[in-house]
C-alpha cells in the first residue's frame, strides 16, 4: 500500500521486496526540490531524477562532478556518492523522480552505469516524463508493483542506450566491470589488470577513479548482490551458494555479507522469502 507524505508531490511506497528490487519513494515537485547546496547528501539507495518544464540549476557531488543542468537532464543518484543538486539563486526548478534499492540494479554497474558520468540528457523529454509518471503510480498487488520494478529496469537500459558515446570513459573499464564481477573462476585482480594493458597499481588508480571505489571493493560489492539475488531466487544451500560465488568457504561468504547488508545469508533470506525448489538455472 502507499501512503502520501507531508509534501503532497511526494509518495512513499511499501512495495514487499522481490528479486528485481523495489521502489522506496518517488513525486513530482515544482518550485521548490533538490537537495541545496548547505552540505553533501548521501541517500543509500539509487534514484532517477529528471528535470522539467523551464528548469535550471547544478549537480555536483564529492567525487569533483561540478554540473550546469536544464530540462531534459538525467540526474542518476548512486547509493555510496555524497552530492547536492537544485536550483540556484534565480532559478525554476521542476523535477519528477523514483528512488528505489535492491541488489538487483548493482547489476547495472558492469553494464555500462558509471559514478563518473552521473548526469546525461535524456530526448525526447516528453515521452520520458510519461515512462517516469507512469512508474510513480501507486499499487495495491505485489505483481503490480513488480512490473514498476521492472519498468524502473526497463527505464535504466533505455537511458544508457541512448547517452552518447563519451570518449573520455576508459576503453578498458567495461571489461574490467564484467571481469571482476565474475564469480568461481574469476580471474585475480592482477590479472585482470594485464587483460586491459594496465600495470597493477595503474589499474587500481584508474579504476577507483572511474568508479569511486577500488576494484577489491568493486568486486566485493558485486559479488554480495549475486549473492542476495541468489538468496531471494532460489533454494541453494549456503556453502553451495559461497562456492558459486568465488568465497574459500560459507565462513567467509557470511563475514562478507554481513558487512553489506547487517544480516546473515540465512537471516536475508528468511526475510526475503526465497521461491522453494528454484535452481539457478530454472530461476
């Protein structure tokens, strides 16, 4: 069920969590939105915000991204990045946006969604603000709510397949996403770095610089997300799941989870609720 907040422009939703995420809140705000620019906000789950009407203001967020915007703009808000946005002195600022979780959409970071490029326009403005309404409206079945899951999917695809090309992102960097984020069998960071032509500390420098964060931590990251998605889907016992994933034993695979998501493996999935008799192949 959702509920309207203070602010009527803004909707909270209690969607029940399924394996494609879920959304947490979303609305339309005119005249007033953003964050200010007091301090950096970090929001702990991602969000898409797409300016309207006569809109004008600025991004910028921790990482040094320092960002004029105008109607059209795409503001994609990453979990882990500090950042600040909205209208300045003299400004019109008109926004509509989805925030939404779930390991799910850390799939989109080897897939072409990139820290370093947190705002692209998005044409034509009009059939994108439709898409972003349309994933606003409130549900009352669980099924109902995932399909704006997976619309808020369908959305993030749609947005990276049609930003422009940007010679100034790495050749390498996809590569190196796909490789680290591989389970059993994965190749050593060292390795991968060789693979793209990059000495070893070379690489981690770019990489961190390209992505915000080391590539150890990248892949960790990633492979916790496999791990919930595998928890939520199917069956799998724990250890099965750990050797899967690349971990020495269930040990380690839980220390790491833990330190993700404040719980163990078995807890997620009690909560989540896994779909009984699943394999990763049938899921």
């Amino acid at each position: 069920m959702d509920i309207h907040l203070g602010n009527p422009g803004i909707i909270s939703y209690f969607d029940s969590a399924n394996p494609l995420g879920q959304r947490v809140y979303g609305g339309h705000l005119a005249g007033i939105g953003g964050t200010g620019f007091n301090h950096f906000r970090t929001y702990g789950m991602y969000a898409m915000v797409l300016l309207l009407g006569e809109t004008k203001g600025r991004f910028r967020d921790n990482r040094g991204t320092d960002r004029r915007l105008s109607a059209g703009d795409l503001i994609f808000v990453f979990p882990e990045v500090p950042h600040q946005y909205g209208p300045e002195k003299g400004d019109h600022w008109e926004e509509v946006f989805v925030a939404f979780d779930g390991p799910a959409f850390d799939a989109w970071r080897s897939h072409g969604l990139n820290v370093a490029l947190p705002v692209w326009r998005l044409d034509p403005l009009a059939e994108w603000s439709e898409r972003f309404f349309r994933v606003l409206k409130p549900t009352v079945r669980p099924v109902d709510a995932s399909h704006r899951v997976a619309e808020i999917h369908g959305m993030i695809a749609d947005a990276l397949a049609s930003r422009p090309h940007d010679d100034s992102t790495p050749a390498w960097l996809e590569q190196a996403c796909h490789a680290l984020a591989r389970g059993a069998g994965a190749a050593d960071i060292r390795d991968i770095a060789t693979q793209v032509g990059l000495d070893y500390d070379s690489f981690r420098k770019a990489f961190k610089a390209a992505t915000g964060e080391p590539p150890q931590k990248y892949r960790s990251r990633m492979r916790v997300a496999r791990a919930a998605l595998t928890l939520q889907r199917t069956d799998l016992k724990i250890d099965a799941i750990a050797t899967s994933l690349g971990y020495y034993d269930a040990f380690h695979f839980s220390k790491a989870f833990r330190a993700h998501h404040g719980c163990s493996p078995s807890d997620y999935r009690r909560r989540a609720g896994a779909t009984p008799g699943h394999s990763p192949s049938s899921a």
